[in-house]
C-alpha cells in the first residue's frame, strides 16, 4: 500500500520570506511524487514532480522540491513567497511498477502568505 | 490548449434520486480517473480507465457507484440512489500513460439534499 503524510493542516509565512510545505511517503518500490495546488472552487493545478534523476526539481511559479529516499521526504519549497501562493497544496505518489496506477494523496496543507 | 472539462459544474439532487457526471479528458490522452474529494476523507481515488483494458473498478465505495467511458474519450460517473455522504467534489483526471502527469478538471460539486 501507498500513502503520504502532510503533517502541517496550516503554514502561515510572511510575504517575501521562504516557505516550506512538508510531505513524506510510504511506498513499496520506486516512486513517483506530485505536487499539486487548489484555489478556492477550482480543481487540482499541477506543479512539480519528480520521476527520477536529479533529486532537486524546479516547476511553475517558482517553486522546487527536493526528493530524500533516505528519510522519504518531498518538501515543497520556495525561496521568496507571494499572497497568491495562498491556497491548498496536496502531495501525491504513486510507484513505478505494478497495477496501481492511481495517485494516492496527502491530506493537504493549507497555506497562508500574509502581506 | 483546451484543458480536461467536466459538467455539470454544480449539481443538486434529492436523496434516492440518480445522477450523472461527465469528463471530457484532453485529446489524445489514453488514461482517465476519478477522484472524489470530501471533507472528511480527503481526496479518495474511485476508478480508472487505460485504452481498451478492462478498467480499475478498486475505488468505488459501492455497487451504487459504476462508470464508462466510450470511444476512449468521454467518460461518464453515475450515482445510483444517490445518499447524502455522497455529497462532494468528484474530480477527474487524463494522462498520457505510464507515469505521467495528471491533469485536472475543475470538478463537479454534488450535494445530496
């Protein structure tokens, strides 16, 4: 089985300071990791992912997310945060190989940029 | 280029009644899901097509819930006898294939008076 944890439900952080959104996993075999943003009334916006390779990904708006098999890790960061970042952020994963093909998510974290 | 798209955007119904929720995945994307996204449980996967193969029915929370979707493209999620935990935001999703990127529709808001 695969699962994720995102342990924080909120993070709030000052406009212009860096931000971090933790996300660690469970998983049998290699993974693949998504991260994926929701504005209020809106479907799921991708952002990033990591399928192999150099561990360190950079995707939309700025954002990046380094891969740690070791502590089996996936945190969303960005160096300088804007208000509109302000929304839900979910961490997904699924593996490489087998028949679940599915993403498995994270709770989500809610994140508020505060002018 | 145009995106997945899903109608109804909004749909309210009555207790018992059936329902039925359609996703136009991006052109020339071989695989689909669904997603039902409530507040108590998240974002839960319910079923998933690829091609011609038979589809991955392992999400569905029960013999109420069934999909198709034709000439792998348009796929269509019914809710028989509808119930008021059925009441969410059901998502779908499209992909290239293997290991590719998901993307979204904006989702259909069912609540179930």
């Amino acid at each position: 089985a695969q699962s994720v944890a995102q342990p924080e439900d909120q993070v709030n952080v000052a406009e212009g300071n860096p931000l971090t959104v933790k996300c660690t996993y469970s998983v049998s075999g290699n993974p693949y990791l998504f991260w994926y943003v929701q504005y209020p009334n809106r479907g799921l916006q991708f952002l990033l992912k990591y399928i192999t390779g150099d561990n360190l990904v950079k995707g939309s708006y700025g954002f990046e997310a380094e891969f740690n098999k070791s502590q089996t890790s996936f945190h969303l960061k960005k160096p300088s945060a804007l208000v509109s970042d302000s929304a839900l952020y979910f961490c997904a994963v699924r593996v490489h190989s087998g028949s679940a093909r599915q993403l498995t998510f994270g709770s989500g974290t809610q994140l508020t940029v505060l002018p | 280029g145009a995106g997945v798209s899903q109608s109804p955007s909004n749909k309210v119904t009555e207790k018992g009644k059936d329902v039925e929720l359609r996703c136009d995945p991006i052109s020339g994307h071989t695989a689909l899901y669904w997603y039902r996204q409530s507040l108590g449980q998240g974002l839960e996967f319910l079923i998933y097509f690829q091609g011609n193969s038979a589809p991955d029915k392992s999400g569905l929370p029960s013999d109420r819930f069934s999909a198709e979707r034709t000439g792998g493209s348009v796929s269509t999620l019914t809710i028989q006898r509808t119930q008021q935990e059925d009441s969410a935001v059901y998502l779908c999703a499209s992909t290239t294939g293997e290991g590719e990127t998901q993307y979204f529709g904006p989702g259909t808001r069912l609540l179930v008076l």
